[in-house]
C-alpha cells in the first residue's frame, strides 16, 4: 500500500493537458482520422474534395471528419476563395509530437522491408 505522501507525489504527474491529449487520441483512434493527419501531414496544400476522393469517402463524410479534428484542436481550416485548405495545427505540441512520430514509423518500415 502507498501512504499518503507516495500518493500525492504520483498525482504530480497529472496535468491540466491530460484531458486534451486523451481526447486527440480518441479523435485519431478512427482510421478515417488519422489518415486524413496522416495525409495533411505529407501534403498540407490539399482541399476537403481532394482528401475525399483520396480516402474513397462522400464529401460530407470527409467534412465530418475535419470538423472533429478541428474542434480537437489537430488542425485549423484556411479559406481561399470558396474551396477550404485543412492544415496542421502546429503550434499544438501534440501534433508536432505525432508528426515526428508518424515519420519514425515510416522511416523504421522503409528499414524492415
């Protein structure tokens, strides 16, 4: 059993972001999600249209899936003129974290095949 001192100094750890993080997980834990990161993270000039067709999903579904990783704060739409850009949130540390991660990924697979 811990005491009560043990159990406070393993509280510390939390933070105010935890609640954030696990809800940028949850939102990437959909396959649609994250590749649609994924795709934003190679190529950040893309419409909606394109990352639909891409993806082989309607275009409201696509839509859907921008508007969810937008309110998880994972990107931010830019408008030129009447087509819509996703980019990357990258002032969010998570997605800068997620980024290097992805690339490692693809490095490690470019090693093992």
């Amino acid at each position: 059993m811990l005491n009560a001192k043990e159990i406070e100094k393993n509280r510390k750890i939390f933070s105010k972001s935890d609640k954030s993080i696990a809800a940028a997980f949850k939102v990437l834990s959909d396959v649609n999600r994250y590749r649609i990161f994924r795709i934003l993270a190679q190529q950040p000039k893309l419409s909606i249209s394109n990352i639909a067709q891409i993806l082989n999903i309607s275009l409201p579904l696509a839509s859907q899936h921008l508007k969810i990783l937008a309110q998880a704060d994972l990107l931010q739409k830019e408008r030129d003129g009447k087509k819509i850009f996703p980019k990357l949130e990258h002032s969010n540390p998570f997605v800068q974290a997620i980024i290097k991660t992805i690339q490692q990924a693809q490095q490690s697979q470019k090693f093992t095949n």
